[in-house]
C-alpha cells in the first residue's frame, strides 16, 4: 500500500502532550493518528463526542430548571386525587370554569 504524508498543525505545547502520552502507550504519534483515521472510516463518524462548552452550559441549565419544576410541581401535586379528578381541574382550568 502507497504511503502519503499528512501535515496537522497545532499548539507546540499539545503536541509534547500527545506525543508523550503515546509513547506511554507504546505508540508513535503517526501511529496514534493512523488508529483514529482507521477508527472513523470504520464507524463512519467521530469516535467521541464533540461538544461546544456552550451547549453544556445549556444543557446544565435546562436540567436545573427541570429539577426546580419537578420540585415545585412535588410541592403543589394534588394529593389524594385521581387522575380523573386532575384532568377535571385541568378542564375547568382551560375554561374558566369554577373555583
């Protein structure tokens, strides 16, 4: 099989990094790039996720305020009701029904 030479550029101090942490594992840094370009024609994708910090932060969020609904709503259930009682209220609730 024909070989061909690949470029990457990257911070100086990442590449010490990656360069020592493959040799803990017994590895050139050619090797390690050969394993995961090997790893994505495989599986066809990324074999990690990739996410923004941004997203993280979003997704942080979203489960905070899911939790805070999930306490309020512990808080102020409806105890002893059925679930027809609930859908009663939730009917009249829509509709301006009663109090």
């Amino acid at each position: 099989m024909a070989q061909a030479t690949f470029s990457v550029r990257m911070d100086e101090g990442l590449k010490e990094q990656f360069d020592s942490l493959c040799a803990d594992f017994g590895m050139t840094t050619s090797t390690a790039i050969n394993v995961f370009a090997r790893a994505v024609v495989r599986e066809r994708k990324i074999p990690f996720e990739i996410a923004s910090p941004q997203n993280d932060d979003i997704r942080m969020r979203a489960k905070a305020s899911l939790a805070a609904l999930r306490a309020q709503a512990k808080k102020d259930f409806p105890q002893g009701m059925s679930l027809d009682e609930i859908n009663e209220e939730i009917r009249k609730a829509r509709y301006g029904e009663g109090g």
